[in-house]
C-alpha cells in the first residue's frame, strides 16, 4: 500500500483539474487523473510526472457506470481507500435544464 494521501480527480486531464493535479501532487499527494479519454489520461499524467508528481492515469467518465465501477475496484484493490475526491468533471444533457 501506498503511505502518500491520494486524490482522485475526475477530468484531471486538463484546465483546472490538471492544474488541481499538479498544486497536489506538489504537495506529495498521489493523484488519480480521471479522465474519460485514456490517451489524453496519459499524456496528463506524463506531464505530471516529468514534474516529479506521483500520479496515474484512470480512464473514467463520470456518466458510465461500468468505468466507475472498474476505477473504485482498482482504488480498493490498490489504495484501499481514497483521502481526496474532487468531482471536477461536469455534464450538461442538452435538454434538461429549465428554460431561463
């Protein structure tokens, strides 16, 4: 197990999540850079860890049950619990919003 906090962030990848990613990492949390496309997961994480940031990629969208399910079974199985989630993603179903 790891000692170090850890820190899922759902749309890690960029603007304020990966921004949020990197203020954390610096701070020597572990981060779990959420993110619904893996190769922009990646590259993300990629960066993060050329600035010595602890961090992993996790194909996750907020809006598929079968990748939030896999993503809490991989934080069990390898962290067994999260410290920090901050729920950065965000959907807008066209049509649901009341009219303005």
């Amino acid at each position: 197990m790891n000692t170090s906090k850890i820190a899922l962030i759902t749309g890690g990848n960029k603007g304020i999540g990966l921004e949020t990613a990197r203020q954390l990492g610096k701070l020597g949390f572990t981060i779990l850079l959420g993110s619904r496309d893996e190769a922009r997961g990646q590259e993300a994480t990629a960066a993060l860890t050329a600035q010595n940031i602890h961090a992993k990629a996790m194909t996750l969208d907020i809006t598929d049950l079968d990748t939030i399910q896999s993503a809490v079974k991989r934080i069990d199985d390898q962290y067994g619990a999260l410290d920090v989630l901050i729920n950065n993603a965000g959907v807008c179903f066209v049509g649901s919003l009341p009219p303005s």
